[in-house]
C-alpha cells in the first residue's frame, strides 16, 4: 500500500501542530456543549472524535504523526501528570463507606475484564489461529492489553499499556476500534436498564435503602470540596502533578536497569521461571506510571486532596485528552481500510470479552443481592471510567453522578495493574499455544 505520507506534509512545525490539536479539542468540547450537537454526542462520544480528527490530519497530509515528537512529550509529561491528578482526589475511605456491595461489584467488573481477555483470546483462537502469534511484535495480546487498560481504568491506562506492550500504532488503531465499538454498545443496556431498576433490583433480590444513603453523602462531599479557583490553586496543581512526574522519572531511572538487571539474572538461571511474562517490568515507562499511581495515591491522604475542589482532576483530565489527539494523529485511516479483514476476529474477542464482564458482573450480584445501580456503576466505572461512568450515575439519580466520578478514579488507581496482569496471562497463553500447550 502506499502510504499518503509520501505525499508532501503541510504542517511540519510541532508547535503549530500542538495550536492545531488543542484547538480541535475545543471545539469538540464546545459543540458537545451545544443543544444541537447533543444527539450527535449521544452516539458518537466525544472522546472518539478527538480520536479520530487528528487521525484525518496524519491520513491526508496535514500533518506526519510518525515524524512528530508530540506523542512522546504527551506520554511521558502530561500523562504521568495526568494520572497523578486524576488519583489525588480518591479517597479510599470514603470509597469504603459507600458499602462493601459497591466495591465487591467494583472489583469483580474488574475481574471479569481481566479474565475475560485470555479466555476470548482462547475462544476466538479455535476460530482463527492467528490471533495468538507468540512474541511476534503484532502478537495480539499486544494491543489487547490496551483495550484492558481502557476497560479496567481509563484513556491514561491504556496509553499506559500501549508503551508497556509496546503495541504497534497500526495495532492500536484497530484495538481503539474495539475499544469504543464493544464499550458503547453496553453502555445504551446499562442506561435502559437504569430506567428500570426496581424491577431489575426485585429479580437479584436487593435491597436499594443503600443507594439513599449514597445520595447524602454524595451531596455532602460536594459542598464540602467545591470552591472558586485562584491563581495560586492552579500554580499548586501546576507543582504537585510536574513535581510528582520529576520524582517518576528519577524513580524510573534508577529502578529500570536495576530490576532489568536482576531479571536478567534470573531469566538466565530459570529458564521456565513465570519472571519471563513479567517483561513490562524492565521498561523505564511502566515505573514512571507506576510512580506517578502510587504518588497521586498517597498524596490523596493529605491536605492536598482538596484541590480537587479547585479543578486537579479536569485539569488532568485536560492533559489526557492533548495525549488521546497525540496519539489519533499517528492513525491512518486509509491504512485501517486495507487491514479490514483482521478486524472481525478483533471484534469477536472484544463481544465475548464484554459478555464475560457481563455474566461475572451478574453472577455475583445475583450472589450478594446488591442492587442494580452498583452492577451499572461498577460496570461503567472500569469500562466507561471518568467520561461515562458519571452519566450512568445520574440516569438514576443526578445527585449520585459524582459516585461515578469516584468509583472511576478507583478504576484509574488499578487500571495499569489490573491491564498487566490481564496482558500477562494473554502473553503466557499465546507462548503456550505456540508451542502446543493449549
């Protein structure tokens, strides 16, 4: 195929291209705002056009995704930065007294996807073998361990994992697809299902008192952290998120060739040790995620969480977003066309990979009679995260949408852990059927 990048480039200054990128994520935003667009928005998600905007730019010349070094900029500044903004306002106690039920339904959405991976995986490969591929750098379990950081915790995640796996951008680009495809045909259940709860809540038995409670101290933690934003709140935000992305980098740097050392050793001692499926190990960026998890974790047990209330997290939020219109500008969509054929086994993975989530999720509400507003927001919390999991929220109650907001910044604080473990046992599975185990 010949790519349209032989074609002259029209902008090739990265400074102009950033003024590009940021200016079409505003008027995405601002026409998602506007009455008119709104049922336009209700099918297409915003998050996907600002995927797919620059992906036009890269396929028809206006810009060379691959020749700019915005993506890295993004991936290793705004998205540790990011991450460390959107986990300080977590507040793990008050997760724990929302009840035992809604973080029990939380965690097994969370198991069903880290599950429900491999065993697609496995599915689909009676079907067509292909899709497993060993080590190969186009091996699959590549580029779904992104759609696991995706459904596990969110957008900064699944960058996460496209570095740690290193997937291909070609790859990415199909598993974007499925990410979105898979994702958005659920959530439509999810909010019809929200318009009858109390049937719904009468067949798995539950007792929804608890979700009254949750409507109180929802109301309280609003008015508790809201507040108009000074100069300095922002100078603040500014320092705790770059401060925390320093300290990832100085971690990464030490940590990355010293555990890449002794894995090495180990590699070579014990041949069959399961310390060979923990490569993501070894790589500078997984510790720099890792670092900047763990640090927006633990500053949210200070005082510094309250900066939530002057906007960390939507400044964060604007963050992950520069890093998504990065990333769609390495996409080609003339190239996507002639690879269509590999998709349906994609596709396939993905709708049974969701229908695990789903059988899980229910299964164990069933088992504990929790009340269907923890299965929908504990579903969207890790597929749908911060974007989608508030609107899920307030389709039953307006007043409970932070609670989604809440649950999904949990999502974000396990997404890249959970994703790995996912990612590993789908690269164990592929090595294994590439030698005959399965």
């Amino acid at each position: 195929m010949i790519s349209l990048h032989t074609m002259e480039t029209l902008i090739t200054n990265d400074a102009v291209v950033l003024g590009l990128l940021v200016t079409t994520l505003a008027l995405v935003f601002y026409s998602s705002s506007l009455p008119q667009f709104k049922k336009f928005y209700t099918i297409i998600p915003s998050l996907l056009v600002c995927y797919f905007l620059p992906a036009m730019y890269n396929s028809f010349g206006l810009v060379d995704g691959e020749a700019s070094n915005l993506y890295f900029v993004a991936s290793r500044y705004l998205l540790p930065a990011s991450l460390v903004l959107l986990c300080l306002s977590i507040d793990l106690k008050g997760i724990w007294n929302l009840g035992p039920k809604a973080l029990i339904m939380f965690f097994a959405a969370t198991f069903g996807i880290i599950i429900g991976g491999p065993l697609a995986l496995w599915i689909v490969s009676f079907i067509e073998p292909s899709v497993m591929g060993g080590d190969d750098p186009e091996a699959f379990w590549r580029g779904l361990s992104t759609v696991a950081g995706s459904w596990i915790g969110g957008g900064a995640n699944q960058a996460a994992l496209k570095e740690i796996s290193q997937t291909t951008d070609g790859q990415f680009s199909a598993m974007i697809i499925v990410d979105v495809f898979v994702a958005n045909l659920w959530m439509p259940l999810l909010l019809i299902g929200a318009g009858m709860s109390a049937a719904l809540d009468k067949k798995l038995k539950a007792d929804a008192s608890a979700v009254d409670d949750l409507k109180s101290k929802v109301e309280k933690f609003q008015l508790g952290m809201a507040r108009i934003p000074s100069f300095t709140d922002f100078m603040v935000i500014a320092g705790i998120a770059f401060g925390a992305v320093g300290i990832a980098h100085v971690a990464a740097d030490f940590l990355a060739p010293s555990i890449g050392s002794w894995f090495a050793g180990i590699k070579a001692n014990n041949p069959n040790s399961v310390v060979q499926y923990l490569s993501s190990l070894e790589g500078g960026f997984f510790w720099i995620v890792v670092v900047a998890t763990l640090a927006g974790i633990a500053l949210s047990f200070t005082k510094l969480r309250n900066y939530e209330g002057a906007g960390a997290s939507k400044l964060g939020s604007v963050f992950l977003y520069v890093l998504v219109a990065t990333i769609g500008m390495k996409m080609n969509v003339v190239e996507l066309y002639h690879n269509w054929d590999v998709y349906w086994s994609v596709i396939l993975i993905g709708l049974i990979w969701m229908l695990t989530h789903i059988v899980v999720l229910l299964a164990v509400a069933k088992l504990i009679r929790a009340p269907f507003f923890f299965v929908a927001v504990g579903s969207q919390a890790n597929v749908g995260g911060a974007a989608s999991a508030p609107i899920v929220a307030s389709a039953f109650s307006p007043a409970l949408a932070p609670v989604g907001v809440l649950l999904a910044v949990l999502g974000y604080a396990v997404g890249t852990v959970g994703a790995i473990l996912c990612m590993e046992m789908m690269h164990a599975l592929s090595i294994a059927f590439e030698y005959g185990a399965v």
